[in-house]
C-alpha cells in the first residue's frame, strides 16, 4: 500500500487514501478511527445508526481521498466516483434511454457510435435480465425496488466508475433481484478494474464477492476491521458483539 | 436608435440570439402608424376584395374604436401603443411555389429556423409567413389530389369556387365583436391560412404553417380558417418564432376551425415570440356531432400573453382534449388556459395544462367549463400542473366552472411544485452539471406535451427549453 498525499487519480483503492476529514455525528468526528487504518479496498457493514447517515457523508470522505473534497456531485462522478442509491430517484418525463446516452457522453473515454451504445445497453440488460421495455419507460418511474436496484446497476456497468459506493443497494430486494444485483457487482469487478465499498445491513449480498476487506462500524466508529473472512464471522454470531464493542469504546 | 425607440423600450430582454436575427426592410411597404379607414381602405384595396370583405373591416374598425382598451383582469397591457403600432407590413416578393424563388434574406430566416427540413421531412405543405404575407407556400401533390384546399384567405377570396365559403365561416365563430383586439384583428387581418378538406378524406401528414414577425413596431394579424368535413381527419400544425425588438409588438391573429360530424382536428401550436410581444391570440373551435377537437399547445416567449383556446362541443358525443404548456421567463407574464363549452349530450371534454415560471415570470392559468342545460352525462376534467423554479416567480390557477346539467360529471386538479434537491443531487451524481440536472427535470416535465407533437416541433421545444433554462443557475 502506498498511501498518497493528494492528486486526483483514483488507481483503484489501493490507492486510496483518506485524509483531512472533517464529517462529523453528533458533533464527535467521525471515520478517523477508519482513516488511521485503512486505505484498502473496504467494505463496512453497518448497524442502523452507524455515522455515515446519508451519501453526502460518504461523498465527502471518498471526495478526500481523491483530493476533490470541494467538487460538486457532478465532478466527483466524472472523477470516477460513481455513488449508488438505496432509494433512486424518480424522474418524470424523463425517458431512461436518452438519459443513459446523455450521462455515457458526459464521459469522453467512452464515446460511442449511438449503434454501439444501443448494443451496449442492450448486452448489459441481458446480464441484467432485465425486459427490453425497461428502456422505453422514463427514469426510475413505476419501478418496483428492485428494478430500480437493476437501474441503477446498469449505470454502474454502462459508467465503469474507478470506485464504486454502493449504499444498501440490496435493502428491499427479494432473492432474484438480490441475485441479479450481486452479479451486476461481480460483472463490475469483472471487467472494470475498479475498486468498491459495499455499505450493507446483511451479509447475502457478499456471498458471491470475494471481499478483501471487512470494516464494522457502530454509530459512526469503526469497532472491527479483518479480511473478507470477518464477514463469515458476523454470519455466525451477529452484529451484538460489534455493539458491545461499541460501548465498551465510548461510542 | 433612435430616442424615440428608447424611450418606448418596454422590455429588458435576455440574450436569444439564436432566434434573433433581423434582416432589412428595405423595399419593404409599410403604412403610417395610425389607424384610420384609409389604412383598412388600403389594405383591401391591395387585397383587391369583394365589397363584403372591406365593409366587414370598416365594421369592425368602428367596433373597435368604441370597445374598451384593457380588461378589468389579467396582465396589464398598458405598455401597447396602438397609435404607434405599424399594422401590416408588406414583403416585397409575391408568393412563392418553390423554395428557389424565396429572397435569400427570407430564405436565410427560414433556414435558421429549420423550415426547409422539416419541410423536406414528410410534411405536406408549408405555407410560412414573414411578417404580414405569405411568401412560401408549397404543397405535396398527393394533398390537392384528394380536394384538400390549403391556401391563403385572400387566394380563396380569389376564387369563385371558394370565396362562398370563405364568406359562409369567416367571421362567424369569432364576431369582430367578440372584443377590442378581435374588432382590430377584422379590421386589418393580414395573411394566414384557408384549409378545407373534403367529406371523409384523412390528410396523412400534417400540415404546417410558420409564422414570423419581422418588422419593428408591426402587429400580426394572421386569420386561419379551416373547414374539415364529415368523417374527415386533419393534422394542422402552426409554428411561431419572433425575432428581438424593441418596441412593442403585437400579436392579435384569430383562427377558427369548423370540425363537422364525425371529423378529427388535431391543432398544434408551438409559439415563441419574442419577448417584448404581446400576444392577444383568439383561437375557437366549433365540433359536431361525433367530431374530436384536439389542441396541442407550447407557449413560450411574449412579454404578455391573453391565450384560451376555446372549444365548442356543440354536437352530441362530441369531445376535445387539450393539452398545453406555457414557460413564463423574466419580465413575462403569460395568461393562459383554455374553455370549453359543452352544449351537446354526451360531451367529453379532458384539459391538461403545465406551466414552468422562472426568474420572476408569471404565469396564470385561466380555465372555464361550461356545461349547458342539455348537455346530458357531459363529463369534463381539468387538471393544472405547475412547476416553479425559484421563489421570485408566480403561479396562479383560476378555475372556473359552471355547470347547469345535473347529470354532468366535472373534475379538477391543480398541483404546483418544484424541482427537488434530491432529484438534481441525484442526476448530477451520474455526472450532470446543476443546470443540466434542472434542464432534464424541466424537460421531463414538458415531455407528455412534446410527446404529442411531431417530431421535428419536439425538438424545436426541447431546445426551446434548453434556451430558457440556460443561465437559469447563478
């Protein structure tokens, strides 16, 4: 690991490396405890009232990392940070395809002819499995939870973000969709090499991942870290061992 | 410029230098600023018209010159001078059958504008109006085969097969007396378009008519008459984009349309005027038995806009939809909506109006239901949505309902809201700037009209959209 002082080039998350952080919970600073330690690919399980509360908070402590702390949403995401929803936005009127095309344009590394783009498109729905009939309705409209979790996949592989936040993007899913989500993820990992930090409630949405590295945090304070392997561990016993960390550290 | 065009500057206009361009009006005839008979004299005697013709206008004049200025309601229209408003403006050219024989400074206009694609586009016939003539006016053969007329009123009034029918309609669903700008749009109407297609004849592609203004201090009087018969179908689509000036200019057209038993009439608008306009627009619409009246509506631009296209649902079964949307800017204040009368039996009527108001721009939706004492199961629904995007801009909605059948069935709805915070931070975390992200809010709320509009006029109101929204974000 070689950490970096500054510089807007994400290389994956070894690359990563968090700094000056000033997000706060409860007007006590948060997510040092992780930033001393980590600048490793992540994955944080959370209990319901863990610090990072909203996107923003993540957003801000990612945007250190990459030295775009004061960029605005748009910046960061053309930077490479691409922040999944646990409710994506409903947009009307606005048709889901020509919003595609509009935010791969945004994106000059991945010009394309519009037969290409349509290919592509088509391609990630299969793997998706999603209906063709997706792509005529507008953005995120009438979508059930989990076609909106499949939405929001298929950005994900159509952006190739360098880091991806994915943020309980498995809340509300029944099995299938939790299925197709994860090999959304895998395909991400598959063919772009970027890094991902999965905030989630439950461990399912793992199964198929190799994790390299487990981060628990309660309200706002890393209580655990480990290899993938940690992850198994809470499978086992659970999160109450995580809260009585916890307490035991003041949190 | 002159002080005197300074001095009568009503409107601080923002940059729209795409559709600003102006060219010379040399050659061009114009007449004093005044209004008397003469002028009217003038003017028909140009038109070289049947007697009945110019005693209408000289009527009207009179009508005119004994209404009252302004409404007790509405946009103040205090800033028109109609002393000093230029009434027809002539252009040099006579009509043209083919786009090589238009002016080049005409041409180049239009082909700003995009005209000759969309005309090239499978549109049957483009009759497009610079300033108070038609200069271009073309029409797909396969049209005139089946007996569809499409012309101007004063060719028709040319023609012994049709000035009876121009005589027969012109006038009736509007009377000069309607009000003040009605008497004045009779007594000096200029221009625009005769349509009349025959019994059971479905016109396959839409036709389009473009108007302009082009002339300092000009009004617009065009008057569009169209005739569609029993069982027949017609698309008529009519376009507007004016030019920047900077004295007021005034628009005051009337169209009238005739749909008889069992016929279909689609009416699309997209108006862009300029925005020191003031856009005092009368539109009727008379159904027959069975008949479908359909108004697509965007308007955009004007510095003030009196505009309620009204339906007549005189026939039973007869029913009409309309749909519109009106984006009010700085320093315009656009008072729109639409009524419906529903005398017959068995009457639908649907009204759905969106508005978008920015930078301190007004907007007023104004609508009136009227279901007659025979109208039976008459059902009707109106529904208002509105989007602001700031909070120095105004909406308002002033729904109006008089219903004198027991059995009629009569709803509405007004919802006003504006573009969340979340909505923007979330399309901007896929990499839309802030005024992008807002420009696609607006866009999507504008869609279900655009949707209704060919393709080549969807465009043109998305970028339309795009143009008002721009410098939107401090």
């Amino acid at each position: 690991m070689t950490p970096r002082t500054g510089g807007r080039k994400l290389c994956g998350a070894d690359e990563l490396v968090f700094y000056d952080i000033t997000a706060s919970f409860e007007e006590r600073t948060i997510f040092t405890d992780i930033l001393k330690k980590t600048a490793e690919r992540v994955f944080i399980p959370l209990t319901v009232g863990g610090g990072i509360n909203t996107l923003d908070d993540f957003a801000r402590v990612l945007a250190c990392g990459a030295d775009i702390t004061e960029d605005s949403a748009d910046k960061r995401s053309l930077a490479g940070i691409f922040l999944s929803y646990q409710a994506p936005v409903e947009v009307p009127g606005v048709p889901l395809y020509s919003y595609l095309r509009t935010i791969t344009q945004k994106r000059p590394e991945l010009k394309m002819t519009a037969r290409k783009f349509r290919a592509r498109v088509g391609e990630i729905a299969e793997q998706l499995d999603m209906d063709s009939s997706f792509i005529t309705r507008e953005l995120n409209v009438g979508f059930s939870g989990g076609e909106k979790k499949k939405i929001e996949m298929l950005q994900l592989l159509l952006l190739q973000p360098k880091l991806a936040i994915l943020d309980e993007t498995d809340s509300g899913l029944d099995v299938d969709a939790l299925s197709v989500v994860s090999r959304g993820i895998e395909a991400y990992r598959a063919s772009c090499d970027g890094a991902l930090l999965i905030i989630t409630h439950n461990t399912r949405i793992l199964e198929r991942l190799s994790v390299d590295h487990t981060h628990v945090m309660v309200r706002g304070r890393l209580v655990a870290e480990g290899p993938g392997s940690l992850i198994d561990d809470i499978d086992a016993h659970g999160f109450e061992q995580f809260e009585v960390a916890a307490q035991a550290a003041g949190a | 410029m002159s002080e005197k065009t300074q001095k009568r500057t009503q409107v601080a206009d923002v940059d729209r230098s795409l559709y600003d361009f102006i060219y010379s009006e040399e050659g061009y005839e114009r007449y004093d600023d005044g209004l008397t008979p003469d002028i009217v004299r003038a003017i028909s005697a140009k038109k070289d018209e049947p007697e009945w013709m110019l005693n209408m206008r000289l009527a009207a004049l009179e009508t005119y010159h004994t209404k009252e200025m302004a409404p007790n309601w509405g946009p103040s229209i205090a800033g028109l001078d109609m002393d000093h408003i230029s009434t027809y403006v002539s252009p040099k050219t006579k009509q043209a059958k083919s786009w090589d024989d238009v002016p080049d400074d005409i041409k180049n206009t239009f082909e700003r504008l995009g005209i000759p694609e969309a005309e090239r586009e499978s549109l049957a016939g483009v009759g497009a109006q610079y300033d108070s003539e038609i200069v271009y006016h073309n029409m797909r053969e396969e049209v005139s085969k089946e007996g569809v007329v499409y012309t101007t009123i004063e060719d028709a009034l040319h023609d012994p097969q049709w000035e009876p029918v121009v005589r027969k309609y012109f006038g009736t669903l509007i009377p000069p007396a309607d009000h003040k700008f009605a008497a004045l749009h009779y007594a000096v109407w200029s221009g625009g378009s005769f349509v009349y297609v025959p019994e059971g004849v479905t016109v396959a592609y839409p036709l389009q008519s473009y108007f302009r203004l082009n002339a300092e201090g000009a009004g617009q009087f065009e008057h569009t008459l169209i005739i569609v018969e029993k069982g027949a179908d017609l698309h008529f689509i009519e376009g507007c984009s004016a030019p920047k000036y900077y004295e007021a200019n005034l628009h005051a057209g009337a169209v009238e349309l005739f749909v008889k038993d069992g016929a279909r009439l689609r009416y699309s608008t997209i108006e862009n005027w300029s925005k020191n306009m003031y856009n005092l627009n009368t539109k009727r619409a008379r159904v027959a038995a069975d008949a479908k009246m359909e108004w697509v509506s965007g308007s955009f631009g004007s510095h003030v806009s009196y505009l309620y296209p009204t339906t007549i649902l005189q026939g039973d079964r007869s029913s009409c939809e309309f749909t519109g949307i009106t984006f009010a800017g700085a320093t315009q204040d656009l008072d729109t909506g639409c009524k419906v009368i529903l005398n017959g039996a068995n009457t639908t009527a649907s009204v759905d109006t969106k508005s978008i108001s920015k930078d301190g721009g007004c907007n007023t939706f104004r609508s009136s239901v009227v279901i007659g004492r025979h109208a039976q199961n008459a059902r009707a629904s109106v529904s208002c949505q509105s989007l602001m995007l700031d909070d120095i801009s105004r909406s308002d909605t002033i729904p109006a309902m008089d219903v004198r059948n027991a059995t009629a069935s009569v709803g509405h709805e007004a919802t006003i809201g504006r573009i969340s915070d979340d909505t923007v931070l979330y399309l901007m975390s896929r990499g839309c700037s802030e005024a992008e992200a807002r420009t696609m809010v607006v866009g999507g709320f504008a869609n279900p009209v655009s949707k209704e509009l060919p393709l080549e006029y969807a465009v043109e109101m998305n970028n339309l959209i795009k143009l008002e929204m721009e410098g939107a974000i401090g």
